[in-house]
C-alpha cells in the first residue's frame, strides 16, 4: 500500500476507476448442503457473475482501470473468471487480496488504484452484474457536483419497525428514505482520504463506503438508479437472475436451429468406455482416435450442423496425431466456439445413448452436468437418454455403442 504521508498523484477528470468488492465468502447464497464457489462465482447464464459485472463496467468508455478485491482463497477462482470476460483486458488490473471486513477491502482496493492516478472511483458489489450503463454513467455525472454519492432507489413501501418478538412497535414515514445500492462513487482523493482516516482511528465497522464518507464529514448525495441493480444473495435472487438472463438472450437471438448428429464406435479390449465427458468401468472400450466418445461426437456434429458449419471430421481428423487420445470435449467446446463466434448460443442439447452395456441410467446426471459445463448451459438444459437395440444389428450384439444428438442453437439475425 501507499504510504499514508504520501501525497496524492494529479487526478485526471477522464479516468474513472471502478473498485468491484469480491472478497466475501457469500454464505446466504447456498442451501445447506451445496458446496459450490462464493456468490461471486457462481455462474448465472452459463457464465460467472463476477465475470458479467466486469463486462458492465469495461462497456462503459470513461471507466479507464478496474480492481477487483478478492479472498485470499479464491485466486484461482479469480483467474479462471477473468480468462472468461470480454472486452478491453488492459483496463482490467491484477487483482488484489481484501481483509476481514468489507470496508478493509475497499480500502485495499483503493490504494491498489494509487499509480492509477484516478481522478473519480466508482466502488460496486461483484455480486451486482446487472448494473446498467444508464447507472454508471448517472453515477459519474453525479460527481461533477458532489464529492461523494450513493446510488439507489426511493423507498416505496411502508416501513414497520417490530421488536424481538416481531409485534410491530412503530410504523416508520418513508419520505427521505432510500434503499442504498451500489456503485457508489467518489472523488478518488476524498473516498481514500476517508478510508485511511477511519483506519488510523480504528474504525473498521462501517458498513459502506457512503458511511465512510458521511463518518469523515462529507457530505453524501442519494442518486437513483433502476430497480433492476440487485444484489444477488439467496437462491431465489439466483433463479430470478437466470430467469431475467434467459428471457433477455432469446428475445436477442430469435434465429432458432436444430442440428442432429449421430455417432457409433466398436468395442476393443479395455476397461471402460468414456460417455457424455464421464469414465464407465466396462468390460471393453470404445474403439477410435480420440477417447471415441460416442455421445459427445454426436452432439458436436449436431451443433455444427445447426450452424452449417462441417462436421467433426472437418475440423479435427481423424487422421492428425494431435487428436490421438484426446478428450472429445475439446471437440464439443470447439462447436460452441464457433456458436459464440456468430454471437449465437447453444440453448438445448438432448442425447441418447444406444447400447446393450453398460447401464447408462446411473451416470446420466454426470454426463448432464460434463455437458452443461462445456456448452455453458444450464443442467435443466442438457437431456441424456439410453436405451437398447433390442439385440438387433451390430448395437445389439454389444459390438459397440451408437449415440443420438440434437442440438437447439440460437443466433442473431
């Protein structure tokens, strides 16, 4: 960190600097027994939340450099969610690890911005993705005129205040009283200022950066911003968000295809076949150039296919030694690359998996989840199915497995 006698670089009035708070640890966002990754991880649309709010900020023009504070534990976490954002990686900094409080980490943040020279800083919670570029933009035009705001929405509901044992005590006017959300926005000097002065006195309690500014003696203007930029924290706020995702994609990408594919290989001497991305102890294996994964061929073709773009064949011989032995959810990944690529997605997959053995009913939901992670879908949106061929043809005399799969892709027209 800066020293705290040093003084403060020249602020230029073009750089904006955004402070994206990812340190916490987002225990009300999981049921009992789920052990995923912090809210801030977690992936809504197939994609990680934090990754989404960065992609907010760096549409913005006037945001020149953003710093995300994270836990110490969550490097990786970090590393992985940021290979995955869009835009302009230059203005996106080295992530810096926060403290044991929020307002510790804001602060950590804010003297990781130092040789930035900001001139404004904007301070948001990762778990906000769906700030809109009308907020950070009011948010900005808001420090021409104040040293210090906060954005949010006027309270419209009536207030009730209850005791310990929820009997209502006292109904609360509601005139003056707002819901404070984030970005909440400063002048850089004043906000770091503030920060370092409740340090040195020991204050480390205050639960936003607004009441480290009021606490300083600034005075902290309310700005509103839509009812939209919500915090995600329970699993309800989680479901509302892929549902607000989903509804906004399709009606973006109203350009609907299917594809079918359809795969077989033969058994060889081994061990166990691989299916959907998952290992199956089996008496045989699968016999190809690659893992032979029946399902996963399948289901690459039938993306291309809707896309009109070959077949696995065509990007990945079965000639070329590079695609000796390798995992054919490359070759799925690929396919949705190229879905990307034409600003499409890959919205439904449903495979069946014809074979007399082995049982496929117990890996299926494995299979669904390998194949929800590499489309980047949702698990409801991923079908695997088995069933036999009657010991009919070569399926049915276990010479082998085939597989089935169509794919839903939507793109923009």
């Amino acid at each position: 960190m800066a020293d705290q006698t040093t003084p403060f670089p020249t602020a230029s009035p073009v750089h904006v600097a955004v402070v994206l708070v990812a340190a916490g640890r987002g225990a009300r966002a999981m049921g009992i027994d789920d052990r995923g990754p912090p809210k801030q991880y977690r992936r809504i649309g197939g994609r990680p939340v934090i990754t989404r709010t960065i992609e907010a900020f760096l549409a913005h023009p006037a945001v020149g450099s953003i710093v995300a504070v994270i836990h110490g534990d969550d490097r990786r976490l970090a590393e992985e969610a940021f290979a995955e954002v869009q835009g302009d990686h230059g203005r996106l900094l080295a992530p810096v690890v926060g403290g044991p409080t929020r307002q510790v980490s804001v602060r950590h943040g804010l003297e990781a911005l130092f040789q930035q020279k900001p001139g404004l800083v904007l301070i948001h919670d990762a778990v906000r993705p769906f700030v809109t570029l009308e907020t950070v933009d009011t948010a900005i035009h808001a420090l021409d005129s104040c040293d210090a705001i906060v954005v949010g929405v006027p309270v419209v509901d009536t207030v009730k205040r209850v005791n310990a044992v929820g009997a209502i005590v006292d109904t609360v006017p509601r005139d003056g009283l707002w819901r404070a959300a984030t970005p909440q926005g400063f002048r850089y000097d004043t906000i770091l200022t503030a920060h370092r002065r409740a340090a040195s006195e020991g204050r480390i309690d205050l639960t936003d950066d607004g009441a480290v500014a009021e606490w300083a003696g600034y005075s902290v203007h309310m700005v509103p911003c839509d009812e939209g930029n919500v915090k995600l924290t329970t699993p309800d706020d989680f479901a509302n968000a892929e549902a607000r995702l989903t509804a906004e994609t399709f009606l973006r990408l109203p350009d609907v295809r299917v594809g079918i594919g359809y795969d077989i290989h033969s058994f060889e001497p081994g061990n166990a076949v691989v299916l959907g991305g998952v290992t199956i102890p089996h008496t045989h294996k699968l016999n190809g150039h690659s893992d032979s994964d029946a399902a996963l061929h399948a289901l690459t073709d039938a993306i291309l296919g809707a896309i009109g773009d070959g077949d696995i064949g065509a990007h990945f011989s079965p000639t070329d030694p590079r695609w000796k032995g390798a995992k054919s959810e490359i070759f799925l990944a690929d396919a949705v690359r190229r879905v990307k690529e034409r600003g499409g997605i890959v919205a439904h997959c449903d495979v069946t998996i014809v074979a007399e053995a082995p049982k496929i009913g117990p890996h299926r939901d494995a299979m669904r989840a390998e194949i929800a992670r590499i489309c980047g879908v949702t698990i409801d949106r991923v079908g695997v199915k088995a069933t036999t061929n009657e010991k009919i043809g070569s399926v049915g005399r276990k010479e082998g497995i085939a597989a089935v799969a169509s794919a839903t892709v939507r793109l923009p027209i």
